[in-house]
C-alpha cells in the first residue's frame, strides 16, 4: 500500500515516526512518502518536505512568509496526486493540513486524520468541515470521542496518547546522568515555554523561587531553537540556577517537581510522575481575547483530561512568587497531597494508555481502513 503522511512540527515528527515503524510491521510492502522531519526519515519514510521549512509562528510571521506558504500548499497538492497514495494520513498543524484534507477529499482520496485539532478550545466552525472531508479522525484525548459524539453526532477512534510510549521508552532506556554530579543535589524543573515572549513573561517569576529555596538546584529546559545568550540575562543573579538543552526528559526523569507554562508539557510533566505547577501569564489584551476566545474549564492538560483539579493552575494575575513559593513547599513537603497526586497521575496513565500503544492500535485502524 502507498502512504502520504504530513507532518508540519517536531512533536509530529516524533508521533509520525513512530506511526511509520508500526504501519511497516503491519504492511511489509508499506510505501511511505512524508512531510516531517529526521525521525520520519529514520524510521522508514521518504521525506518530501522537513518540517523547519513549514514552521511559521504567529500572525506576523505567517504574513511575511505567506508566498512561502501557498507554494508549499501548491506543490503539496501536485505531490500528492502524482503520488496517488491509498491513503492520506495528516498529523495535527491544521491550518495547512485542514486545507490539504479539503482539497484531496474532492479528488476523491481517502484521509485518515491522527491527532485531532484542538476544535474544543477554539475554532469549533472548522468541525463541520472537518467532519466532511475526513473519513477517519483517530483521537489522543479521551474526552474528545464523546466531544464529537455528543456535539456533532460524528463517531471518531480514541487510540489513546502518543506521548505515553514515547516517556515510556525512554524511561527504560539509558537515562542521561548528567545532573547526578553531586549526589545530594535535589532538582525543581522550570519548564517556562518555547517562545521568547511568553518565556521573558514567566522566566523571572520562576526564578525568584529560588532564593527560597536554597538547597535545591533550579535547572531551566531551554527551548529547542534558544541559546545560552537568551537565558543568561535572567539566570545570573542566582546562585542555584542552571539550565539544560535539549534534555528536558532527562530533567524531568530526576526532577522532584516542577514549574511549568501551560500546554503539552503539563502532560508530560505528570507522565514522569513529577508534581507540578502550572504556570501562565500574558498579556493583558492577549489574555482578555483568549479568555473570550477559548471556552474550556482549565488550560492544562493534565486536568482537562481528569475533569478536576490536579494540578494547580496560576493563570495571570494569580501567576505571583509567593503563591509560586507556597505551591511548591506543599508539593514538596504535604504528604497527603504527595500521595493524592500520585494516584491521579496513575489513574491518568491508565486513561491515556487504553487499549494500548497509540501508534499501534492508529496503525492498525489505517490498515483495516485500507483494506
């Protein structure tokens, strides 16, 4: 069979990577071509297109590169129907994929969709069309089966979330040693977000928690792309602060809890086991539109998926070091809350894992499609 798998972004790579090495075990004449990155190369796939070509953040930026864009829409397209895949499989980045599912399902191609857009937050008018033009939407967030259902009347696959055996493998694997160099340090994990706004917002309110702190060591995860020079500026003034590139897991792996901006990390931040605090803060026009915008009854993942309160969230103004400062000493001295947080975050593991390995069970899903 013939595949055409698009991925816009490094988390789809690693998903979609791990996508291919399942469809290859279930279809030993499987011929892959893709839009992704180094991982979806490795495991299989013949890359058309690498992802650092497509990534354009924010509304300034999609403007200036959008000749860049709509030549990539074109040639995508050409690709495609020379290629004449069975099957079209997209990975999340909607607002190329979206556009791409439209125009394929017109030419009369099937399309399976892995990672569904996040149309519960924000952006719920896409779901009509989205709704014509996929044919399969397999799902990672366990609500989001009975969000279509119940909202839409549209039956959609729940395979459970990617994220679980990626932590998992590497959990198992050689685990990097490099902060055990003083066996009695003990580390609080700053996860302050990829984008150099949001990281100068929440950056130095995470920081100041050091100073109450002293016998623990801060390590900042530096964002894939950010140099030493960016995070220097906001790290010198303190003693118990250092950072780490591209070694985020293997912080989290050893961390005794954590600080972290809102978004996937929260997930995965829980899926090490590592108590945490949900941090967000922006601007106040940006954060009065979001408010208006995005209708949901928390901002991470964590307890969106739990439907309560896991974890505790300091959205905008509630973001302040002495609440930081307080959060942190019940996480890392309230035993009651210690062992309340580790059983949701089993019960957790437990609802993203059913059924078994995500990509496994969306392999299969596409194959039996297929066929």
């Amino acid at each position: 069979m013939k595949y055409y798998i698009i991925s816009g972004e490094a988390s789809g790579d690693l998903h979609g990577s791990n996508l291919i090495k399942e469809l290859r075990l279930l279809d030993s004449l499987a011929d892959i071509r893709c839009w992704g990155g180094d991982l979806m190369q490795e495991a299989g796939g013949n890359l058309v297109k690498h992802y650092r070509e497509l990534a354009f953040m924010g509304f300034a930026e999609v403007i200036k590169n959008l000749p860049a864009i709509l030549h990539n829409i074109k040639f995508c397209k050409q690709d495609i129907f020379s290629y004449q895949p069975d099957v079209l499989v997209l990975i999340d980045y909607p607002g190329f994929n979206l556009r791409i599912a439209e125009w394929a399902k017109k030419h009369g191609f099937k399309i399976v969709y892995y990672i569904s857009p996040q149309v519960w937050a924000w952006k719920e008018n896409r779901v009509k069309k989205m709704k014509q033009c996929i044919d399969k939407m397999l799902c990672i967030l366990p609500f989001e089966k009975e969000y279509y259902k119940n909202k839409w009347n549209w039956e959609v696959d729940y395979v459970g979330h990617p994220l679980v055996e990626v932590i998992e493998e590497h959990q198992l694997g050689v685990m990097n040693r490099e902060f055990n160099k003083d066996s009695n340090s003990q580390f609080i994990a700053l996860l302050p977000g990829s984008r150099k706004q949001e990281i100068a917002k929440k950056l130095p309110i995470m920081l100041e928690v050091a100073k109450s702190f002293p016998a623990y060591q801060f390590v900042v995860a530096q964002a894939p792309g950010l140099d030493n020079a960016f995070y220097a500026p906001f790290m010198e003034p303190y003693k118990n602060v250092s950072s780490v590139s591209n070694k985020t897991y293997d912080l989290l792996a050893q961390a005794k809890a954590a600080l972290v901006t809102s978004g996937t990390a929260t997930l995965e931040t829980a899926l090490f086991g590592v108590p945490e605090i949900v941090c967000y803060k922006g601007s106040n026009i940006s954060y009065q539109i979001a408010r208006q915008l995005i209708k949901i009854k928390y901002i991470s993942l964590v307890n969106l998926i739990m439907d309560k309160l896991v974890v505790k969230e300091l959205i905008q103004n509630e973001l302040t070091t002495v609440n930081l400062i307080n959060e942190l000493q019940q996480l890392l001295t309230n035993e009651n809350r210690i062992a309340t947080l580790r059983n949701d975050y089993a019960e957790l593991k437990t609802i993203l894992s059913k059924g078994g390995r995500a990509s496994v069970q969306a392999a299969q899903i596409i194959c039996d499609f297929i066929k």
